[in-house]
C-alpha cells in the first residue's frame, strides 16, 4: 500500500468519454464508468468558496488518489452527493510511488432563486 492509503476515505467514481457508434454509421461521445477508487479530496479555503459561489464560476478541488491509479486529464470524479469534478490536470510527486494528484474543477450552481 501506498504512504498515503490511510487517508484516502472517499470513494468517488471515474467516469471517461468514450466513443460510440450511432445507429446512423456515425460516432458520438459517451462517459463509461472505468472505477471506483478510494481517494482524498482537499477542501478549498472558505475564501475560494465564497468567491466562486458570488461570481456563480467554477471552483477548483485537488484529488489524492494511490499511486497507480488510472486517472487522466478530462476524467470525470463524480461524487455519491451529486457533485461532478472534471480533471484537468494529473501530477505525480518528485519521490515516485508517493501518491497520484489531479487537479480538479467544478462549477458552482445557480443558488438564486
């Protein structure tokens, strides 16, 4: 097991667009689940928070994830509560084998009603 096993609490879907042939002998773009990997993600500070929640913008999150684990840029980390964070970047430390990070944004929702 990894040095950071122990701190990844969060089980969280990875879902990544495929292709998929339509009946009209063209493609089209569809998410496949590909895993349910353990993970820990970081909280962003309540000053990221509120900013992105009054600019009604996205909000970025950062995922720790095994070493090995089969996350990518564009990947989709959909949550058990609904919230849906799309990988933009993947980063692994100086000291290999430490652990897998992706950098991570979600939008924020239209609260105002």
């Amino acid at each position: 097991m990894s040095r950071i096993g122990r701190h990844l609490n969060r089980p969280v879907q990875v879902w990544r667009p495929t292709t998929a042939d339509d009946t009209g002998g063209g493609h089209s773009e569809v998410w496949a689940h590909v895993s349910t990997p353990r993970g820990r993600r970081s909280q962003p500070t309540a000053r990221e928070r509120q900013a992105a929640h009054q600019a009604q913008t996205r909000l970025d999150f950062t995922w720790y994830f095994s070493p090995r684990t089969d996350v990518r840029r564009g990947d989709e980390l959909r949550e058990a509560g609904g919230a849906v964070h799309t990988v933009f970047a993947t980063f692994e430390p100086s000291v290999d084998g430490t652990y897998l990070r992706a950098d991570c944004t979600t939008p924020q929702p239209n609260t105002d009603t």
